[in-house]
C-alpha cells in the first residue's frame, strides 16, 4: 500500500520490531491513512510481534482508532449531558434518519462519517456538533440540515438515494 508518498513498510521501520511499539505504529498508520484496515493490522502484528487478536483488542479500547476508512465529511455530535439534556439525541436520530446510518457507520457513498462523541468541552453552546473539525453551536434539526446542504450535499437526496426517505 501506498498512499501519498509513504508506504507501510516505511511506517513499520520507523520503530523497533517489538511488541511496546505497537500503539505508536497504530496512531502513524491512522495518522497518514486515516484508518487502520485489516491487511495494515496483520503487518503491524507480524512486525511487532503481537498477537492479532491483542492489537485488535487495543486499536478497539481507544476510540481514536478507525478500524474502517473514513468518509469524505466526518459529522460528531455530542452527547456529554449538557447537550444531552439540550437535544443531542434529537440531532442523532435526524442524522440516522436522513443518512440512513448509525453512530459509528459511513454512508454507501463515503460521503459521511457519523459518530457521536462525549463532552467537547462547549457546555455553554450545547448541543453542539462538529462538522470537518469546525464546531456547530445551539445546533437544530434545520440548521443540520443548511450545513450538510454548504457541504454540496442535499440530505434529503443522499436518503431518497439510500432508500430512507
Ligand atoms: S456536553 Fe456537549 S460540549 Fe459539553
């Protein structure tokens, strides 16, 4: 594999070929691919001598780590108990609506990412979301719907193309 200039192998010798490198090689890999596919994990393993199943269970226990690849826009939304109490759940379950995906899942498309994520530290704005890093305030259903349109994207065709209109 390689992706912009850099390959694995470059990747894998960076470090020494011992199992303690093994989370440092797993946040390199996710930081130049975006995400960390199953043929990347069994190089990694090979390398560092870990068993699969145990780097499996690591790159799972740290939410930073995408085992799948990563669509064109990552939506987060918030659901620390401020945005709770504030409606995040509501704005969940627009998004699952309308993209016909759950937390967690990217679009058929690869258009969107969509995960849900604890306190982002904004309390005061809740409920918040982040679109593409940039952070969302007092969100609503509407204006969800007028940001993924600034995407280029009508939500409401992305549901008639998925069938969840
Ligand atoms: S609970 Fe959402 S920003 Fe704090």
């Amino acid at each position: 594999m390689n992706i912009e200039g850099v390959k694995i192998s470059e990747i894998l010798e960076r470090y020494p070929a011992k199992p303690e490198y093994l989370i440092f090689l797993l946040q390199d890999i996710q930081k130049q691919y975006g995400f960390i596919s199953s043929e990347t994990m069994e190089q990694i393993c090979d390398r560092t001598g870990v068993p699969l199943t145990q780097a499996y269970s690591v790159a799972t226990f740290y939410q930073s780590f995408r085992l799948e690849p990563k669509g064109e826009h990552e939506i987060k939304v918030c659901l620390g108990t401020a945005c709770h109490l504030k409606g995040g759940p509501r704005i969940v379950n627009e998004l699952e609506r309308r993209l016909g995906v759950k937390a967690g899942e990217t679009t058929s498309d690869m258009k969107f990412t969509f995960d849900t994520v604890n306190c982002l530290g904004a309390c005061a704005i809740a409920p918040v979301i982040v679109i593409d890093e940039e952070y969302h305030p007092n969100m609503t259903a509407q204006k969800l719907e007028k940001q993924i349109k600034t995407l280029g994207q009508d939500m409401t065709e992305v549901s008639e193309v998925l069938g969840h209109a």
